[in-house]
C-alpha cells in the first residue's frame, strides 16, 4: 500500500480554505491530475457525494470513482477511492495562524497488478508525492492571487 503525505500553508483564513476545497468540482483548477469530475447525481457535497474523477498523470489516464466517507466542516473531507486504484484519502485543515491554513493531504493506496502491484506502490507513491506537492503550490497560489 503506498502512504503518501503532503502539506502547506495557506496564507488565508481556514474559512476562505474551505469555502473553496468543498467545492469538489473545483478541484479541477488546482490539480493538475484532475481533468474532470463528475458526480452520480445530485449530491454535490456532505458524506455520501459520489463521483468521478478523470485522472491524467503522464500518459496514463484513468477514472478516479470516489465516495466522500468523512466531512467536518472547515475541518476535513475523507473518501474512499473504488476504482482500478483503491484506499483512502483525506484533506484536513486547520488554523495555522489568524489568517493562515495549514492544508494536509494524505492518501493510502493500493495499485493494480498491472501498475506495477506492489512495486508501483513504491514508484507510485514517488510520483504522486511529487504530483500532489505541485498541486498544493496551485492551491496556495489560487489564494496569492486573491
């Protein structure tokens, strides 16, 4: 299982931080890997949303199929990933300061066979980390920017 750990500080209040990160179909705009998303129906938000996501990373392309098991708001937002990669992720959030965020982003997960199995957990989360690192400057520069 590849355990991948990720953080920054936001400079911005945890309210602002949140009101953004719950919009899951915004995720789009600060992570490069996320081309799409699109959910199951209606729910957009709140324990239960389930939706995909249209994972790009080098050549490799895949459906993200995720479920929302945990939200706390301005706390946290937890799923569980259901497609050909599995495990669980989580953001946490919390105050970092007056007008500051720290942002966490953990994730266990679980390739398939033919990503490598096991080994791809190694390289995979290598890669990911590396990914996810990129997509936190995104997130923080959504906020630099104003």
């Amino acid at each position: 299982m590849a355990k991948i750990r990720v953080s920054t500080t936001i400079e911005a209040p945890i309210d602002a931080v949140w009101e953004y990160v719950r919009r899951i179909d915004c995720h789009t705009e600060w992570m490069a890997d996320a081309e799409s998303i699109s959910f199951h129906g209606e729910q957009t938000e709140g324990v239960g949303t389930a939706f995909d996501c249209r994972t790009k990373i080098g050549p490799l392309r895949l459906n993200d199929a995720m479920v929302v098991t945990e939200w706390a708001d301005r706390e946290a937002i937890g799923v569980r990933h259901a497609g050909l990669v599995t495990g669980e992720g989580r953001f946490a959030l919390a105050p970092a300061g007056t007008d500051r965020t720290e942002f966490c982003w953990t994730e266990e997960l679980q390739f398939p066979w033919w990503m490598g199995g096991r080994l791809g957990d190694v390289f995979g989360a290598r890669i990911l980390e590396w990914v996810w690192r990129r997509n936190l400057r995104a997130l923080r520069a959504q906020f630099a920017a104003g």
